[in-house]
C-alpha cells in the first residue's frame, strides 16, 4: 500500500513553491501505474505548516535517518505543503478529467486501506 503525500518538498524538490492539484494528481496517477489502482492511497497527514517540525529537525538531524534530506530541505527554503484540507476536492476533480470512475476514486479515498487494515490487523 503506497499513500501520496502532498508535502510539496518531498514531492517535486521545489522547495518553495506551492504543489497544485494537478500535480497532486498526477502523483497518484504514476503510483497506479507502478503499483494498481488496489494498491494505493492518500496520505492526508498534511502538515499544513512546517515551523515546528522545521525547528525540530533542525535541532535534532540525527533523528531522521534520510542523509540530511529533511534538514536540506528546511535550509533551501521548504516552507509549506498542499494543505490537503483545501486541494482534496480539486485533486478529485483532475483524476475524474484523467478518466478514473467513482470506484477508483473511492479506493484511493481510503477503501484500499480499510482492506488493508482489516487484513493486518487485529
């Protein structure tokens, strides 16, 4: 199970630049294509803003075992992400135009993790 995230940072390496829909879309349409549309999910763990945990990599780097990718990111100017709470409906929008049905919107809006859920845990 993969879930896209919509931390603009972590996604395009564009570090200041807000990510759109669009793009959002177009993230989850490659990880389909990897993967199946049964197998991949939103994350919705959107940070919103990234000052505390900016602050907090920045003081503790050997917390993250990524070689420095996060504080990197933080020290290039990574200052925010897609606020899922405001893009969700238009990300639904642009994987309706790129021909996905209701079904595939439905998996990908949190059944293929039930399923997986249930099938993991007890």
């Amino acid at each position: 199970m993969v879930s896209i995230t919509a931390t603009e940072w972590m996604m395009d390496g564009v570090w200041t630049e807000d990510i759109t829909p669009k793009q959002i879309a177009e993230m989850i349409d490659g990880a389909v294509k990897v993967v199946g549309i049964d197998h991949v999910g939103i994350g919705t763990d959107d940070m919103m803003t990234v000052g505390a945990v900016a602050d907090f990599a920045k003081a503790n780097p050997d917390a993250y075992t990524d070689n420095g990718y996060m504080v990197d990111a933080f020290n290039r100017g990574a200052t925010g992400a897609a606020e899922m709470s405001k893009h969700l409906a238009p990300v639904i929008d642009e994987l309706w135009k790129m021909g996905y049905s209701d079904e595939d919107i439905r998996k990908l809006m949190g059944e293929n993790l039930i399923r997986v859920y249930k099938q993991s845990w007890k």
